[in-house]
C-alpha cells in the first residue's frame, strides 16, 4: 500500500512498518536519498538530526555464527570485547553483509531490527534508552522512522547493554 509522506514522496509499507503498526505503535516516517557508504552522518545530516540520536541496526554473529542484532548510536561503534563478555560469548564479529541480509530479511543500508525474517536476540547500547526520540531504520535504503527507544525493549526484549566506543 503506497502512500505519501509530508514532502508527497511515495512511502511503501515494509515489514518493519507493519510490525509497528500491527502493535499500534506511534512513528513518524523520514526518507532521504540514500547514499552507499553514507551511514548515519548522511542520514542525520539529510535530515536535520544529530547523529547520537541516529540508531543503526547492525546484524553480528557470536562464535558459533548465531545471529544477533545490536543498536548503536550512529555516532558510536560497537566494542565487541565489551559485548562478547556482556552476553556471555567468547567473540561476536558483524557479519558478512550477505550473511546478514539472510537472517535479517533486508539489505544491509536498510536493516531494521522490527519484522526481521529470523528471531534474533536484540542488544541495545543502554544510553539510547535514555533519549526521548531516536531515528531507525525503517526496513528500506534512505527511510529512518521516529519512535520512543522504549519500543525497542518493549517489542523486541532488547537487553540494555555498554559497548559503546566513541567514533
């Protein structure tokens, strides 16, 4: 079902729009013309937001390759020593980008971690929780939706964690 959004650019549903939709959650919708390689400072720039408050899904794998996923400030990378002994693994490495558009359903630059084709577990970077809006991905290249972070634990038992390391 295509519609438009405030500028009349065309908006598809994806499956991470149903997934908030079906659970009645409130989000607003933000495209922007995606860049290869932008990441979330072109996102955030497009879109007049600071990148802290930009959430990237990233698909990682444990040492026995069993998914998960991990929201990150956009500004932030994960340290994935911090993560691996948080959870309990030995090692946790991201994924190969075709590995994860597998598990996840969506291509990478487009992952959203709502309406996934796989369960995986979702890691959450605690300090996001803390902010009142963050942008994520909506589940398509170029489109960021607008939620309250406590979505993230509330639909998707995302687990607060610390493995944030300053770009």
């Amino acid at each position: 079902m295509a519609k438009k959004d405030s500028k009349g650019v065309h908006v598809s549903e994806t499956p991470a729009t149903q997934m908030l939709k079906a659970h009645q959650v409130e989000f607003t919708e933000h495209p922007y013309d995606y860049v290869e390689h932008g990441g979330t400072a072109h996102s955030a720039a497009s879109l007049g937001l600071h990148e802290h408050t930009v959430v990237k899904t990233l698909v990682m794998q444990d040492q026995d390759a069993r998914p998960l996923i991990v929201l990150m400030h956009g500004d932030c990378k994960v340290s994935t020593k911090n993560l691996a002994r948080q959870i309990g693994a030995k090692s946790v490495e991201p994924c190969k980008p075709e590995v994860a558009n597998r598990h996840s359903g969506y291509l990478v630059g487009g992952t959203s971690p709502f309406g996934t084709r796989k369960a995986m577990p979702v890691f959450i970077e605690e300090s996001i929780l803390a902010l009142p809006r963050i942008a994520i991905n909506g589940g398509r290249r170029g489109f960021l939706v607008q939620i309250d972070p406590q979505v993230c634990v509330q639909l998707l038992g995302a687990t607060p964690v610390h493995c944030a390391l300053a770009e």
